[in-house]
C-alpha cells in the first residue's frame, strides 16, 4: 500500500464525470467540490430522475443531466472526461459501461465504486487498453474522513492509478492496493463502520442494563469512541500503547480486557473479515 496524498497540493485534477450520484456518489463529489480541491469544472454529473439533477440547476461547477429525460445523458457526458467514475448499482455496471464505450476518450480511466464486480468483467465490453480502476470507499467519506482501498486493472499504469488515489483523497485517506486486496479492504475499512456500530450498540445496551437510561447510556458511549479515536488520530501512538495507557496492572480495566480476550476476540475478528471477503467473492462470481 502507499501513503495518501494531499488534494491541496497536488497538481489540477482533469474533467471528470460521474455517472450515478446516489449517496456514495454524492460523497465524492462533495470532496471535488470543496474550494480547495484544484479540479477542471465543471464537473459533470448524471442521474436518473430530473427532480435529482434538478438540485444542481444553480450550481456553476457541476453540469447534471438526467437520463429519465436524456436517454443519451451517460453518453454525453463522458465525452471529453479524462476520469469517469461510475456510481451505479453493482448489476447495473458492467451494462452502463457497455453503454459509454463508444464516447469514452482514448484516454480515460474508468473508475468503479462497486463492490463485487472486477475490473476483468468492465474491460470486457470496453475498447481494449481503457484502463480501469477499483475503488472501495466507505461511508465516513460523506464527511471527508473515509477510508479508501484503490486498485488498478490490467490496463492501468502507475500514474493513472495514482490520479484515481489523489481524486479519492478529496473525501479522506486513500490507499493502492492490489486488486486481490480489495476484497480485504471492503472486509476492513468498507464494512468497518457497521463494526464499530455493533460495537456503540452493544456497549449501550450494556450500560443501560448497568444501570444508565437509554440517554446516558448513549452519550457515555457516543463520547468514548469520538473522543478515543481523535485521541488515536492526534497522538500519534499505536492502539497497543493507548491501551495500555488505560490497562493499570491488577486494576479494572485489566480484568475486563482479559474476559474480552479469553472470549475469542482475535479468533471472532479473523472469521467475521473471512465471512465478508468470502461473500465478495461469491458476488464476484454471481452467486
């Protein structure tokens, strides 16, 4: 894996489009919008209902065109992209890039957002050398603090991978891997949120079954896990050190660490994120 990058400082994005802008789609292209994101604008955008496009009638760096009203709308609005993202439902995507082969630019990179579909199966109904690149957000980009795994196809060089990087660091931290690995990264960071969700749901019930009302119980465990992850963000220190911090030999926290631990945590984790990788290969099958 490589480090992120830095939007603010790397050179001008190219013309992008987007082909899909539901919630994921829409996340990204609040990261593009942000004043300090150096990009060619306008940034073009397509969605099925017109009453969706209608919400940037008074953008002026987004142009969004409905294809409820423009059947030609994915097709013109990949002409002359350098990146185009596709932000459609994983059945959906290999038939919407069959659809835009025809206008795409000798030069475009074609990015998907969905999980379950390899770049293998895009390549296959588009011109022969268009690079494709993966990429698997999660939703904490919504707020610009996601985290996203970055893949490159067959086709793709190095630079057009790293473009791809760059465009995702507009929304958080983004990471190259390696196109096995992407599975691994939808199991850690993409479904991550829904893990520390269980976690906040757990810790809540207990702590009301502890004696807290719902209210207590949801703002001391709401609290804890902001505070100890910006905590972990700003410190600079390994989880283990954090810990530790907390653990006083023979003290209360040490004893509730030890039944998490002589509980199966590691074993649970190792087959949960085997669970998850197992059914995104399932997917990249159609099963």
């Amino acid at each position: 894996m490589s480090e992120s990058t830095n939007p603010r400082t790397d050179a001008r994005l190219p013309r992008t489009a987007m082909i899909g802008v539901g919630s994921m789609g829409g996340a990204i292209l609040a990261g593009l919008r942000a004043p300090e994101v150096d990009i060619e604008r306008p940034i073009v955008v397509t969605t099925h209902s017109q009453r969706s496009a209608d919400a940037y009638a008074a953008a002026s760096d987004v142009t969004a065109v409905a294809s409820e009203t423009d059947p030609e709308a994915n097709r013109a609005a990949v002409r002359g992209a350098q990146v185009v993202v596709l932000g459609v439902k994983p059945w959906a995507l290999v038939d919407v890039a069959r659809e835009i082969a025809a206008d795409l630019e000798p030069d475009a990179i074609i990015v998907s957002v969905a999980a379950g579909v390899p770049c293998a199966a895009i390549e296959a109904v588009l011109p022969a050398g268009t690079a494709v690149v993966r990429a698997m957000p999660n939703t904490p980009s919504t707020i610009g603090l996601g985290a996203t795994g970055i893949a490159g196809g067959a086709a793709a060089t190095d630079a057009q991978i790293a473009l791809v990087q760059r465009l995702f660091a507009t929304v958080g931290e983004a990471l190259i891997v390696r196109e096995d690995q992407i599975n691994a990264v939808a199991a850690v960071s993409g479904s991550g949120p829904a893990y520390l969700y269980l976690y906040a749901e757990e810790m809540t019930a207990a702590a009301q079954r502890a004696g807290f009302d719902e209210a207590q119980a949801r703002l001391l465990v709401q609290q804890t896990i902001v505070g100890s992850a910006q905590l972990w963000a700003t410190s600079g220190e390994l989880p283990e050190t954090l810990r530790r911090n907390v653990t006083s030999p023979k003290g209360t926290t040490e004893q509730a660490i030890l039944v998490l631990q002589q509980g199966g945590l590691a074993d649970l984790f190792d087959r949960a994120l085997a669970a998850n990788v197992r059914r995104s290969e399932e997917l990249e099958r159609g099963e």
